[in-house]
C-alpha cells in the first residue's frame, strides 16, 4: 500500500495505474472496479467520495489493510482526525511493528491535540525511510506542547538541517513554521544558535513568494517572538528582527501592517516602562489605548473585555487630568516613542483640544459601562484614583506576550497574575 500512495503522488500515471490495477485483483471480481475507483477519487481529491467507497469495500472484504490505509488518507485529508485516529490505531493493533501505521496514528493524535499520546506513537515509529515533512514538525510541536523544549527543539533542528543540505523547500508555510519554532527555542534555551538559525531565516524569506499567506505566517512569527521580550537580552535582537523586515516590505496586507506596528508598539513600551521621564500616568494611559486598540477585539469572553474597557477609560480620564499640564512630555513621548505616540495620537489631541469635554465623555462611558454607579460616585472614585496615582512610584511592568499588563505598586490589578504563583489572573483566583 505505502508503495502504491508513493507512485500516485509522482507523475508517472501509466506506472501508477498499473500497480493499482495488480493490487485490485487481489479482491473478488465485483469490487476490483470499486477499489480502482476508490483510488481514482483520492487521486483527484474527492476524499470523501473516495471515503464513502472504501467503506464500502470494506464491508465486502474487511481483510486488506491497505483500503484501510486509504481510508484513514482521506480522512486525513478531510481534516477528520479522529475518524483518521480511529482507522489507523485499528491498524496498529493488527501489524504493530509497521512504523508507517504508527507514523499516521501520531500525527492523527497531534490533530486532536492528544499531543503526549502522539509522542508515543512518533517514538514507537521512529525517523521514516523516506522524507516526510509533517513528521519532524509534528513530532517537535507535541513535544513542545507537553514541556519537551530540548526534544522539541531537536526534531525541528532535524527539518531544518535538511534544508541546509538540499536547499529545497517542499512547502513554504511548512518551513516558516519550522523556523518560527526553532527561533523560539532557541531563545527559551538560550543555547547560543539564535543569530546563526535567525540568519538562515531571512535567507529563506528572501528566497520564497510573499504571498498573502505567507505574509499572515510572518507575522504569526513576530507575534510569536514577542512573548519572549520578557528576557531583557533579547529585545534587541527583536527589535534589529521587525527592523529588517520593515526595511524589507515584507508585510504588505492591512492586518500584517498593523501587526508589525503593534509589535514596534510593544518593543517600545519595554524602554519607556524604564524611562523615568515618563510618568507613570503616561505609561499606564498609552498601555490603555494600546489595549483598546489591539488586544480587546481579541479577548473572547465579554467580562474580560469589559475589564480591560474599564480600566482603560479610567486611564484615559486620569490622562485629561495630567496632558494639559504636561504637555512637554508629550512631545518628548512623540519624538522618542512615536509609534506609541501615532497609537494614542487622536485621543491626546482630543484632550489638548478640550480635555473637560473629553473628560466628561469618558465618565459617561464609564456609567454606562457599569450601569450601577452613578457619575458623581465614578467622579468621586477617580479622582481618588489620580490622587493616588500621583502619589505612588511607577508601575510595574508585566507583560505576557502580546498583551501588556501593568501593576500598580503593591496593588493587584484584576486581571493580573495572581501573588499566589497558580498562573491564573487574580479575579479568577484569589481576588474572587
């Protein structure tokens, strides 16, 4: 069967229609025709056609494992993993020394998310004879999925060593992730390969076509490695990253535009978190506005949002209070922050223009927002929360990924990391 899916997927057609014409007289008359059409249906992509009529055979004559393998192919191919699972771990236990089964029945686990039951069916496989390029990748994302960063990051320095020796790029969107991968490993790992892995990637993007595609693929990669501005030494590397591929052009589409401008967003609130000529009213408000305008649309649950709704109005009203007095900073904030500066541009000039008006808008927001509390009761509470912010020390930072969270002093925001260490934000922990 692994020998009759090989010839198919070349160009010799005659060869191909041959070996499945040799290996349908293995059934009885009636669904030798069947299985020459259950192979003509996978070859032209109709899978679940061809799905359908495996079924079929397979009802007849359950006694050819190799239908079965056809089978769970389309399956595969349907993006149906569990009927693929189901097909395939049927297989395993009637020839368990086959490694191909295996290999199936792991990368079928891996769809499902079952990652660590696929690391045991890729280790019982082992390397395939020949070139497979979703074993590798697979079996480097389960085992990075269940905490495996060095095994991890071997099974994909396999991928890309093969890169190295052939050159060849069998799918493009399949190698970025690879070196999407690797380049996140190698700095949780800090094992030094960083700069030489970071190399070979920009020769491959130079290499490749920038579709629209691949242009989503290299922002999920920026995206990707922003979580790990969190080890200060390498955001400059970071930054020397979106540098490049802005120089580049590289995303064009409106959606990458804007991630690529988040990402110089977030390397710049790391510097100005430490600049002490930036007030912590300042730091805090331009996180708000960040929020609103890149992570809300993200959060799922609607308490979530109104959280994060909340707490940037309340930032945002503390900034019609501070900017008509400081309006130095602003422009100190504009000439070294300045895609941060573009990010909360409109609103500043709303308040410069008139920051009574803007402030009353923003407290009518709040009421609505929270129903509850009248606007002298909001009134009352923000202005004790200016007075506080004015007199506590900066803020601290932390910030998890593409979302930036800030800590007040000592005081546990709601949708910070909980002080008890469970890694759940503090509404949902201790702060219920």
């Amino acid at each position: 069967m692994n020998k009759i899916l090989r010839i198919k997927k070349s160009d010799d057609k005659e060869t191909s229609k041959k070996e499945i014409e040799k290996f349908a007289r293995q059934f009885a008359l009636p669904l030798q025709k069947q299985v020459i059409e259950a192979f003509r249906l996978a070859d032209e992509e109709k899978y679940e056609e061809a799905a359908g009529l495996c079924c079929r055979i397979l009802d007849e004559d359950d006694s050819k494992p190799d239908i079965m393998e056809l089978l769970g192919q389309c399956y595969f191919a349907q993006g149906n993993m569990a009927g693929a699972a189901m097909v395939f771990h049927e297989l395993v236990e009637i020839n368990p020394e086959n490694a191909g089964y295996h290999r199936s029945l792991g990368m079928a686990y891996h769809g499902m998310g079952e990652f660590e039951e696929a690391v045991k069916q890729f280790k019982a496989a082992g390397p395939p004879e020949q070139y497979n390029p979703f074993y590798y990748t697979s079996y480097g994302d389960c085992l990075q999925k269940i905490g495996k960063e060095k095994e991890s990051r071997e099974m994909f320095g396999m991928e890309l060593d093969r890169y190295v020796e052939t050159g060849e790029i069998p799918l493009a969107e399949l190698l970025d992730a690879v070196f999407q991968n690797v380049l996140y490993l190698d700095i949780s790992l800090t094992n030094g390969k960083y700069k030489e892995d970071l190399e070979l990637y920009l020769h491959f993007l130079s290499r490749i076509e920038m579709t629209e595609k691949m242009q989503e693929n290299l922002a999920s990669t920026v995206v990707y490695l922003s979580t790990q501005m969190r080890n200060k030494w390498y955001r400059p590397l970071f930054r020397e990253l979106i540098d490049y591929i802005s120089r580049k052009n590289y995303l064009r589409t409106e959606g990458t535009k804007e991630t690529l401008k988040s990402a110089f967003i977030i390397w710049e609130s790391y510097r100005f978190h430490d600049d002490r000529k930036v007030s912590k009213i300042m730091d805090t408000g331009l996180n708000a506005i960040y929020n609103i305008r890149y992570t809300l649309k993200d959060i799922p649950w609607m308490e979530d949002r109104e959280d994060i709704q909340r707490d940037a109005l309340i930032s945002e009203w503390n900034l019609c209070r501070y900017v008509p007095g400081h309006l130095e900073e602003i422009k100190y904030i504009q000439e070294n922050y300045p895609y941060n500066y573009e990010c909360s541009r409109k609103f500043l000039e709303r308040v410069k223009h008139d920051p009574e008006q803007t402030a009353k808008e923003v407290l009518e927001e709040l009421q609505k927002l929270s129903g509850h509390q009248t606007l002298h009761e909001w009134k009352v509470f923000l202005e004790d929360e200016y007075s506080q912010m004015n007199a506590e020390g900066r803020a601290e930072v932390l910030v998890d990924g593409w979302e930036p969270y800030r800590r007040k002093g000592v005081k546990v925001g709601r949708n910070d990391p909980c002080p008890c260490g469970s890694g759940k934000k503090y509404k949902k922990c201790c702060g219920k």
